[in-house]
C-alpha cells in the first residue's frame, strides 16, 4: 500500500488511551469494560476512525512491513484480540490488560444495541455469509437496527465504485462499521477511508463467520488460557498451519525472548 498524507483530524486524544508497545504496535493496555464504557460514552466523536483488533499474525506481519505498522498504529486503538497479546503486557506492567476479542466486543455491543439506538453496517464477506449474518442477528439481538450490508468484489475497485459504496453506506447514517475483509485487508481499507465513512470502524476478520453461524468459537475455557488458536486450527489446518508456526515462532523469539 503506498503511503499517503493524513488529512483526517481526530475528534479524541489518543494519548489518554495506555498502550504497550509489542513488535512496534501500539496495543492498548485495556480489558473488555474499559473498552465498553469507552465506546458508549464516545461513540459520536469516534465516528470516521478506526479500531484494529490486533493478534500475533497482525502484530508480526507490522514487525516486517513498516506501512502496515503504520495503519496498526493509525487508527483510535488497537486492542489485544490474542491472549499472548495481554499476557506480554501484562509481564511489562499493565495489570489491567486483558484479551479483548472482535467477536466479543461485537457480541457486547450488539446486546446494548436497542437500548442505545446503535446503527450497524456490515461490510466485508460473501453474499451469501451476510444473508445468514442478517438472519443470525436479527434472531439472536431482538430490535438490532442492520441499517446495510455490502460484499465487495473480489477485486481493486475503481475509485467511481469505491466513492458510491462510502456514499452507500454514508446514507444509512451507521454507528457501527463492522469491517470483515481479513487481515491485512481489512485494515488497510480502513485507514484508507478513515474520515471519510461515517460511523466508527471496527475490522473484525472472522467475527462476521462466527455470528453468522459458519464456524464455531473455542470453549470459554480454551479462551481464557490463550488456546483458541489451537481450536481454530483444528477447524482450517491447510490454511492456518503455515501461519501459526511462523508467526507463533517469530513473536517468541521477539517479543518474549529478545523483549521487542
């Protein structure tokens, strides 16, 4: 991604947020009720940023790509979605940090949603994923406003479509743009509209398949040791093996062994 000049101009004080440097990226030194209590009390002022919902994969793709980091860093927060995430932190001094997934923030969110009168877009998946998602939703959070749903092209778009899609989901008027296009995609779209799509941006990679009933969550108590990765992998060994030995690999060595 070539790099670009910022014009966006940030509503909140990213300062106030504690992070913890893991690899270079700034992950925020928070657990799921901070981050709750921050969203509702912000939600306005966060709409046109972006959240990054950062892991070991994430984290060591930014060590090796500077651009990447740079999007990593970008945005309000990252938040420590892999366990090892917080437990580093955690061993560095910030007691308070603890794993904040996508999914689990989505799910937080989406229960206080009617309350609070939150509009959600979706973008991100296939046609066929956001129809089950839409359905799953709906069921599961009764009064969720969906106000959209967009399954981009398996392609670069051209700027004429990328101007109507923001335009598309400008309209709908959304609190929430949840972004599930997979690392590093997703992250990268969303820096690169940050002020310019209305609603705050969350990249949530599989949250949208889990929602939508397409794979499964770990246990509560595979979650709570840091182990949902192993479930995971179970679930799509072809395509997570390779990663998960390297990047696991990679970020012992650097951000446990050698402290970076």
């Amino acid at each position: 991604m070539k790099s670009k000049e910022k014009i966006y101009k940030r509503k909140l004080d990213k300062a106030k947020i504690s992070t913890c440097s893991i690899m270079g990226v700034n992950i925020a030194a928070i657990d799921m009720d901070w981050l709750l209590e921050y969203t509702e009390k912000n939600i306005k002022a966060l709409s046109g940023d972006y959240m990054c919902v950062s892991n070991v994969h994430t984290t060591v793709t930014s060590y090796e790509d500077h651009e990447y980091c740079a999007v990593q860093n970008g945005g309000i927060m990252a938040i420590p979605d892999g366990g090892p995430l917080s437990s580093v932190g955690r061993k560095r001094g910030y007691s308070r940090m603890n794993r904040t997934t996508g999914p689990s923030y989505m799910g937080e969110i989406f229960k206080v949603s009617a309350e609070k009168g939150y509009r959600h877009y979706f973008y991100g998946s296939t046609e066929e994923t956001l129809k089950r998602l839409n359905s799953s939703l709906l069921e599961q959070y009764l009064g969720l406003q969906i106000v959209g749903m967009y399954s981009p092209p398996f392609r670069p778009m051209t700027e004429e479509e990328d101007a109507a899609i923001v335009n598309r989901i400008n309209e709908t008027e959304p609190d929430f743009v949840w972004v599930g296009l997979g690392a590093p995609k997703q992250e990268k779209w969303m820096s690169e509209h940050q002020g310019k799509v209305k609603g705050f941006m969350v990249g949530v990679g599989a949250g949208f398949d889990y929602f939508a009933g397409n794979i499964d969550r770990a246990p509560d108590w595979m979650q709570k040791r840091n182990l949902e990765w192993v479930y995971r992998l179970v679930q799509d060994p072809k395509r997570l093996f390779k990663r998960y030995m390297i990047t696991n690999t990679k970020f012992i060595w650097n951000a446990v062994v050698r402290g970076k």
